[in-house]
C-alpha cells in the first residue's frame, strides 16, 4: 500500500498547507474499495483553516478534481477519499514491483549488527526453543540484510559446564563409543537420565561428576580428550538439522571460547568497585533498577552464565565492532539479559542501550514440547521427518509425476514448520499440528508456496506461447478489473512490510503480508483468466504473476523458505 500512499502525498501536498511527514502520517487505508484507495481525514487541517472538516473535504474535493486527472477526489463526511485511476496507475505499480531487488534498501547503510541466535547446548536436545530462535534469528538476519546492514550471526554453543563433568562420569560408567558416533546427541542425552537416575542411589557419582569438571577446567588431558569428542560429534549432529533447515552462521563460537576472557571482566568490575559479596558470592547489585543484583562469581570463585555473557557482549563489540547487539532467545531468560546489560551500563559502556533481547514465546507441536529432562523428548529430526513425510503425501496426490518429488517434499515440509512458527506474533505461545501447518490451503507455508508455484506455471505456460517475462507489456487496459488492481496494490505494499516486520522485529508481518498477497493473487486469478487468446491482455496479466512471484519468492526466502517451481 505504501506506494500508493507515497504519491498520495505527493498529489495531496500542492492543495494542503503541511509537510509530507505530517500528511504521510495521518493517511489512511480505507477499510473498503468504494472508499476509495488511499483517505485523508481533514481534521488534519481543521486548526489551520478554521474551518469543520467537513467543509474542509468538500472545498478540497472540488480544487482537488480541478488540478489532477489521474486521481478522483470525493469528500465522504469527514474524509478526502483518493480513487487512483487503475489504467494510468497500474503499469507504475507493476513496474515498481518488477524491479529488480524489489524490497531489498540500503537503510542500515555502515551500520554492523551482531545476532545471537540458535545457540543450543551440547550434550542436550536440540529443542524447540532452539529451533525458534534458529528461525526467527533467521528470518531477522535476512531482513537486516535485505535492508543494507552488514550482519553478523553467531551461533553461540553451550558447550562448557558442570553437565560435562556428569556426561563424562557417566560415558566413563555406560558410555558405548560407537552409539556416541552414530547418534551423539541421543547418546548423550541417555547418558544424561542415567546419571539424573543413577544419582539417587549411588551417591559418589555426582562427587564424580564434580571432579571430572574439576579435570577439564583444569585441562586434564583425558577430560579435554572426552570433551572434543562430545562436542564434536554434537555439532556434527547440529550441523545436519542446520542443512536441512537451509540456515548458516557467521561464526560458530562456543561458552568455551570465552573462558580465558572473564578473568579481565571480573577484573575490571573490581577495580570499579561493582562488586560486592553476598552470602559468600561475588555479585553486581542493581537494586536502583528494581532488579535482583547480577551473580558474577560462585561462592566456590566460579564464573556463572551472567560473567560470561559480559565477556562475550564485550568481544563482539570490540572484536567483531557491532553496533548493535542482538540476542533472540526465550522469554525465559529476560531477566538475566536485563542484568546483563544493566552491568555494562554499569562499566561505562555506553553502547549497552544498543543490546537488545529479542524473545519469544514456547511453542508445542502436536501438544510435544520436544525437550525435557527426563528422557521424554521429541527430536526435531524426527518432527522434520514427520512433516517431510506428509508433504510426500500430499504431492503424491496433487502431482504424481513430480520429478524432484522428494526435494519439493522435503522444502515444503520444513517449510511448514518453519511458517508456522513465524507467522505468529513471537511473543505468543503456540500449540500448533502438523496436519494443520501442512495444509496447502488456509493460513499456511504450503499455500504460499503453492501460490508461488502456481506463477512459475502460468509464466512457463506464457513462454511456451512465446509471451517471455521480459517482454511483458501488454496492454493496462486489462489491469483495471478490481481484483487486479487489489493485488497490484497489494504487492505495492512489500517494501513498507519488510520495514515494518524490521522495525518491530517480527517475521510475522512478512509471513501475514506473504499470506495477504497469495490471497489476492488467488482471487485475481479465479475471476480474471491470466491466460487469454488475446497476446495483449495475457502479457499484460502474466506482468501481474511476474510480480507475484518476485514478492512472494522474496518473501519466502527472506523467512528462511524455499519457493519450489513445480509442487
Ligand atoms: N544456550 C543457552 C540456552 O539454551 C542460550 C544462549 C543464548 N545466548 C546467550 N548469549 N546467552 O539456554
């Protein structure tokens, strides 16, 4: 919609006494199209003109429909309802939308941003909570991108604490070397419960847990030796998940990497006399804030997650020079953010108002939670595999002879998944099925895609009738049915959407925007036929599914989705 209510201020300004700002923002989007297409409430002007704004929109109209030919004015109570005329209108909207890079800017021109995302824990499951900050940190990365910054993404591992001394304890006592290879996070993970189970009646073993923690802190061979071998065969693991999910990182930087960088941290809050002891522990306090004071050392002089946070947050400003730090992780952890920033607040570092948390809600699929302690877990590869399965099906259905069948599976599948955990506000939780998000109709990935797929068609059917894409023209004659005119106007609105779904960090604007268009789309092509015996008209609607599918497959890959050609 932006488009169009760029050049309404553009029109509206010779007639009214404000600057562009001021009439941008109160123009609306009337909530019917015989309201027209674009509506300025005249209260805007009511101070200045002394005058109701009724009278205002009458006067108004009436100079208005004097100056421009292009654009009808009709004064509607209070409002000056815009009816731009579809003929003239229509090929600069498809233009716009045809252009090369459409959507993409260079708003965040010389800024760096640095996203913390994904970021599970070696030795545990990869759970769900992990797989929406994979997702959204995703989505986000690419709309940063999209939008001229330069982005840096870490996956920050949780690769060192206590849990290892455990792990290592209980591999020493059950471990099997060849189930560690083959599947290490399984492996790991049963290890885990035994050791949680084992623990109640044997009780050396968390005295033996502590020690080998002990060991590796203190570099003892063996331990390191064991460690290594954890965490790499788990990354391996994670690695296959991050293919399947098409997502990449800029660094892959473990807790580890930051052990030698807290003593300086710890230092220096000393020196600044930050610190002070409670109950034997070294803690920041914050109470001005309201918040509980921030945990720096253990009582037994071990650093704790807080410290290393710090450590981190320093590096990746002075090493990785961001101004902007992000971190998308879980709700959950909203408060141990708070503190953290409010310590570098604290230290003097004045680029702590430019971290921000980024969090999110829980979310369910089926009614699994996907990771517990207690053993009880869904693994993602399992549920991608389930939805990858479904796709299967369904394609077998639609289109049997679908050469690349489980390829498009495999991208429609995941891409359900991962739509449905974008498609809704971040902060809300979600229970959603698979069955549901798996759908090729209704508010779902597959039906994006379909849609997507279904222009690819139409163009492939155009090119076989010599009518390529880069030709097209046509006539805009044929544009001016509502329906076209809606979807043109829809697809106007791309730009402002990835600004938006940006500036409030939400990939759910996109994917609500991307439903939006495939819906238009749909109707456009139910109720006009796009491929006629006329060249004039069929070139001039085969612009219209050009521009569709340059938005939609933008859209979708922007959220982290592939657009297959064929479904
Ligand atoms: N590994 C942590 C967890 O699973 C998330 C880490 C988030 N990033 C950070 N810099 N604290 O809870």
């Amino acid at each position: 919609m932006t488009i169009l209510l760029e050049w309404s201020v553009e029109k509206l300004q010779p007639y009214v006494e404000l600057t562009s700002n001021e009439i941008f923002a109160v123009l609306e989007v009337p909530p019917r199209p015989e309201l027209g297409d674009v509506a300025f409430p005249c209260y805007a002007l009511a101070r200045k003109w002394k005058k109701s704004p009724e009278a205002i929109a009458g006067e108004l109209a009436d100079r208005f429909n004097a100056g421009a030919s292009d654009v009808r004015a009709e004064a509607a109570g209070s409002y000056l309802n815009l009816f731009f005329d579809p003929r003239q209108w229509a090929p600069r909207l498809l233009a716009a939308a045809l252009e090369h890079e459409y959507g993409y800017s260079a708003d965040g021109e010389g800024e760096r941003v640095v996203i913390d995302l994904s970021s599970p824990n070696i030795a545990k499951p990869f759970g769900v909570g992990h797989l929406r900050s994979t997702m959204i940190g995703n989505a986000l990365a690419n709309l940063y991108r999209a939008s001229g910054y330069e982005v840096v993404t870490v996956n920050h591992i949780g690769d060192w604490g206590t849990q290892f001394g455990k792990l290592m304890a209980a591999y020493k006592r059950w471990g099997d070397e060849e189930q560690l290879k083959q599947s290490p996070i399984r492996e790991s993970l049963r290890l885990y419960v035994k050791f949680h189970e084992e623990t109640e009646q044997d009780e050396t073993l968390e005295d033996e847990g502590r020690r080998w923690f002990w060991r590796l802190e203190n570099g003892d061979p063996e331990a390191l030796k064991l460690w290594h071998y954890f965490v790499s065969f788990s990354l391996e693991e994670f690695e296959r998940v991050y293919a399947r999910l098409g997502v990449t990182f800029n660094h892959t930087l473990g807790e580890s990497f930051y052990n030698d960088k807290m003593g300086a941290v710890v230092e220096q809050l000393r020196e600044q006399q930050l610190l002070v002891e409670s109950d034997g522990a070294q803690v920041v306090r914050l109470d001005d804030q309201g918040i509980p004071p921030c945990l720096i050392l253990k009582s037994d002089g071990t650093t704790i997650y807080p410290t290393r946070d710090l450590a981190t947050a320093l590096y990746r400003r002075r090493e990785m020079k961001a101004d902007r730090l992000l971190y998308v992780v879980g709700g959950e952890q909203k408060l141990h953010f708070q503190q953290v920033f409010s310590v570098l607040q604290r230290m003097g570092m004045d680029w702590a108002v430019n971290c921000e948390h980024i969090p999110f809600g829980l979310m369910k699929i089926d009614g699994r939670k996907m990771s517990t302690r207690k053993g009880q877990v869904v693994y993602l590869d399992t549920v991608l595999d389930e939805a990858v399965r479904k796709a299967e099906a369904i394609i077998e259905e639609k289109n049997a002879g679908l050469a690349n069948r489980r390829e498009v599976a495999e991208a429609v599948g995941i891409g359900a998944i991962v739509f449905n955990d974008l498609k809704h506000s971040r902060m809300l939780e979600v229970d959603f099925s698979l069955d549901e998000a798996i759908r090729f109709e209704g508010e779902t990935g597959p039906y994006v895609q379909y849609t997507a797929a279904r222009c690819y068609k139409l163009l492939r059917t155009g090119m076989t009738r010599g009518l390529a894409v880069d030709e097209i023209a046509g006539d805009s004659v044929y544009l001016t049915g509502p329906a076209a005119w809606d979807c043109l106007k829809m697809l106007g609105a791309f730009p402002a959407m990835v600004k938006e779904a940006l500036r409030v960090h939400e990939p759910s604007v996109l994917a609500r925007y991307l439903l939006d268009v495939s819906q238009s789309f749909n109707r456009f092509y139910h109720q006009e036929r796009v491929l006629s015996e006329s060249t004039e008209e069929t070139l001039a609607k085969l612009g219209v599914v050009a521009a569709t599918v340059q938005v939609l497959r933008t859209g979708l890959e922007l959220l982290g989705l592939k657009a297959p050609q064929q479904i």
